[in-house]
C-alpha cells in the first residue's frame, strides 16, 4: 500500500513537472563573455529535442492542428520529431541525431504592412533567439512594434522563447518588463571521469523574477544576496551539441566574389653585416647555429 502511494506521488510530481516544463514563458538569459550562454541555450534545445518531451509537445501541436483544419485553415499540417527553432546551431541527441529547425529573423514578428508574410511556429515550440541583444536593442529607437508584440502575445501562442544576450539592460524594456524569469550565467564548468573524458556540463547561474531585480542587482555591484543561486546540469559534453561559431557567417556576407584583405608589412633588407653581428651576438650568448 506504502508503495503503491510512493508511486502514485512520484507520478503526480513527474506530471507537474512536465506540465510546468511545458507552461509558455519568456525567459531572458544574459552574462558575460565566455559564461556559457549560448551552451545553456543549447541545453535547453537539446533537452527539448529528447523523446521524452518532444512526444507530448508534438501531441498538443497536433491537436491544434486538428483543431485549425476543422475550422477552415485546411493547409496546417501535423509536425514531427520535435518543436526546437533556434538562431544558432544546435544537434539534438546523438542517438537521434536531430538539428534545429531555423529561425527567419527577416520574417520575425506579427503580421503587418511592413511584414505581411510572418514565419508562423507550431504550437508549443521551444523558440531561443541566441545574441538577441543584437537585434532587440532598445538604444537606437526601440525595436518595431510588430517585433515588440510578437513578445507580448508568445504566451497565447503556446510558445517557450528563451533569449540569451550579454548585456541584459540594453534589450528592449518591454520585452524585459514581460520576462517570466532572468537569468544570469556565471560561469560553465566540466566534471571529467578518471581519463579525462566529460561525463557532466554544469552552470552556475542566479536567477530572477524580473527586470526590476536585475537592475538592483547590477547596481548593488552584482549583490549574490539579491538573486536566487541555481544550479543546472547536463549529462556529457555540452559542447558536442552546438556550433560555437554560429554567427561566422555574419563576416563573410556579400564576399561572393572577394579575398582577403591582407596588407604585407614592410620587408627590412638583410645585408652581409647584419648577418655577421647577428651571428656574433648568438655565440656571445652560448647558442650556437
């Protein structure tokens, strides 16, 4: 009987954990160069991409879509393997071997004038916008409105949007000021077995219920006191699963037809005399040529 209610509990905390892990939310997550930002960002895709989850999120996509085809949008059609948009390259489990579907950021945002063909993700994605501080920064004018309410209405799409970007304060504020948690990353490290092989990825991280508590944090001079200190692991190498080059691209755009450009330095002309004081100056030294 004793038995039969342990089970029954661990039942019901393995539902609400699935429920909660499912639950739309924004979440932003910042840190310093060299962190383990866009490593924690592949965790969670590659975590998102195990079987495990990918199963239930695609049975409440699919239901959608049912649902969509019954009420006339008859061109919805039911996804497969797994729901994971992401802006940089991340594999799923090697077992599987699983990428991430792309994000168009040309088409990013709510339907409008300005953007009449939006990208349209399944229900239930799992969307990281890696380096989005690029992209939503709020200093130069703020971020299109469009863009902006996508944000706003990402919980009534049913959709998991994690942003990563080094500098927290500098993202659009409305985007901040609806975050459903923040957090920081302080740092990656790699617990290794006997022979030097990595068995686990662990971050160290601080987190947050909003914006508003990262700005005191930040100005109390990153006071630990102030966020909550957590702990997140994967097991193996976490860096098997991501490019870290994902943005090289970015360098060589418009390059179709081009080299690099290289400017030779000056070449100092090496006469007879140079050589013979450089050759007395080694032996004086003891290094013979």
């Amino acid at each position: 009987m004793f038995e039969d209610l342990r089970y029954m509990r661990q039942i019901q905390r393995q539902r609400a954990a699935l429920q909660e892990a499912l639950r739309p939310k924004l979440t932003i997550v910042f840190g310093d160069l060299g962190s383990g930002k866009s490593s924690y960002m592949a965790h969670i895709g590659v975590n998102d991409m195990q079987p495990s989850y990918a199963c239930c999120a695609l049975q409440e996509c699919n239901k959608k879509v049912d649902e969509l085809n019954a009420g006339g949008f008859t061109k919805f059609t039911y996804q497969r393997d797994h729901l994971v948009y992401s802006t940089s390259r991340i594999e799923g489990p090697l077992y599987s071997g699983l990428a991430f579907k792309d994000i168009d950021l040309s088409r990013f945002g709510l339907r409008c004038v300005d953007n009449p063909n939006p990208q349209r993700f399944p229900r239930g994605s799992t969307i990281i916008y890696d380096e989005g501080h690029t992209t939503l920064d709020s200093r130069n004018g703020g971020i299109p409105q469009n863009v902006s309410g996508w944000f706003e209405f990402c919980r009534q799409g049913g959709y998991k949007v994690y942003i990563a970007g080094q500098r927290d304060k500098h993202m659009d504020l409305n985007v901040r000021g609806i975050a459903y948690k923040i957090i920081e990353c302080d740092g990656l490290k790699f617990v290794k077995d006997k022979i030097g092989r990595v068995v686990q990825s662990v971050w160290t991280c601080y987190e947050f219920d909003n914006c508003y508590l990262v700005d005191k944090y930040l100005q109390a001079g990153k006071d630990k006191t102030i966020g909550k200190k957590m702990l997140y692991t994967f097991d193996g190498d976490i860096r098997l699963h991501y490019d870290h080059n994902a943005y090289e691209g970015v360098y060589y755009d418009g390059a179709e037809n081009c080299d690099y450009d290289c400017v030779e330095s000056p070449k100092k002309a090496l006469t007879v005399d140079a050589v013979h004081a450089l050759v007395q100056q080694k032996f004086k030294r003891g290094v013979a040529i």
